[in-house]
C-alpha cells in the first residue's frame, strides 16, 4: 500500500512540474511611445480634432447669426414666426450642446482606430515571442497595479527588438 501511496506522489509531482507556466511582462505603452508610425497617428488624430473644431465654430456661427436676427427683427414678427424662430434657435442650441457632448467620443473612437492597428502590431510580435520562449502568462504592466516584477521576465525589450524599434534604457 505505501509503494503504490508513493507511486501516486511520484506521478502527482511529475505532472505538476510539467503543468507549471511561465508568467512574463510587456509594457504595451512604452512600446507604443516608441514606435515610429505614432507621430503620423497623433497628426492624424489633430488634424481630426482640428476639423470637428471647424463643424463646431460653424454651428455656432449660424447660432448667433440666427440670434443676431431675431434680436434685430423680434418686433416686426408676429406670434407665429416669433414661435418658429425660438423653436429654431432652442433646436440649434440643443445640436450645438449634443455635439459638444459627443465631441470627447468621437475623438476616442478616433483616436482607438488609429492605434488599434499599432496594438495589434505589438500584440502580434509578443504573440511570437512568447510562443517561442513558452512563455503561458503575459502581463501588461501598464497601469496594471503588479506589485513587483522581475526584470528578466520582461518582454518590453524583446518586443521592441522584434518591431525594430530602437531600446533606451529607462533612467529611474
């Protein structure tokens, strides 16, 4: 009964060992930072800031046109056009706050379309480092909160490696 007990642990151990993963780290937004296709990602986020900045003026151009006007003419309206043109100017009002509103999500959604295909560029070549290395586990440190991390289970520099992009040193 005891050799088969210790068989049985024998056998426990051994599968336990070969079961046992290898756990890295990647910092995803210093690679990002590094990468030479994210300047031409920031210019093309501006310039798409810089045109909702225009659709935005425009609006309230045509906002204050249009209360320039009834202000001027208020008194030769009848109750009718008064009516029409306050429901014209409360209606531009509330395009004006929606588009505000929306401004901050369209410049996220943005900005998350013109760096998905860097991520995936990163994620893609990490896929590949830690195939080769057996890597089970990565982890990204950015704002990830991990406590402790050794700097020879980071991937960061083999990844940037990979990307051909240039690996400084960080200065603590």
């Amino acid at each position: 009964m005891k050799k088969i007990i210790v068989a049985l642990l024998i056998l426990a151990t051994g599968f336990q060992s070969n079961a046992q993963s290898k756990t890295g780290t990647i910092d995803t937004e210093f690679i990002l930072s590094k990468m030479p296709e994210l300047p031409k990602a920031q210019e093309e986020l501006k310039a798409y800031n810089t045109k909702l900045e225009g659709e935005l003026k425009v609006k309230v151009e045509k906002y204050q046109a249009i209360v320039k006007e009834y202000q001027d003419k208020v008194t030769g309206f009848t109750e009718p056009m008064k009516k029409t043109k306050q429901e014209e100017i409360i209606a531009l009002e509330e395009d004006i706050a929606k588009f505000r509103q929306n401004g901050t999500q369209l410049v996220q959604i943005e900005q998350n379309k013109l760096l998905q295909p860097l991520y995936q560029k990163i994620g893609k070549a990490l896929e590949e480092i830690a195939k080769a290395e057996k890597y089970t586990q990565v982890f990204n440190i950015s704002g990830s909160g991990l406590a402790y991390i050794d700097p020879n289970f980071d991937l960061t520099k083999s990844v940037m490696t990979k990307l051909g992009i240039k690996f400084e040193a960080q200065k603590k």
